[in-house]
C-alpha cells in the first residue's frame, strides 16, 4: 500500500518514507499537548466575552 502511494506520487519508496517522517515529526503526539495545555495558566472570561466572540464569528 505505501509503495503503491509513493508511485501516485512519483516519489522512490525512501522519499515517500522520508516525506512521511517529517510530516509525522512536525506533529506533537496527544500526549504532548495535553501537558502544554495542563501547564498553560487559565484564561478568564465571562458570558459577555463568549457572546461577542460567537458575534465576530470566533467560536
């Protein structure tokens, strides 16, 4: 199958692997996020706040 996709895309099998690898490597794994976002310090907001975020179309 990944040699199949590495031929649509006119890639030898080692650039497609290559390709895959990076793309994968530019990509923090759940587990990552979850600690950054543990870590980050709690935004306050109030009812107001949410109204006019959803008002300027930021939901």
């Amino acid at each position: 199958m990944l040699k199949a996709r590495a031929a649509r895309r006119g890639l030898s099998f080692a650039a497609y692997l290559r390709e895959l690898i990076i793309e994968e490597a530019g990509h923090p794994d759940p587990a990552e996020v979850m600690d950054r976002l543990a870590n980050d310090d709690p935004i306050d907001y109030s009812m107001d706040d949410l109204r006019e975020f959803m008002n300027d179309g930021r939901r």
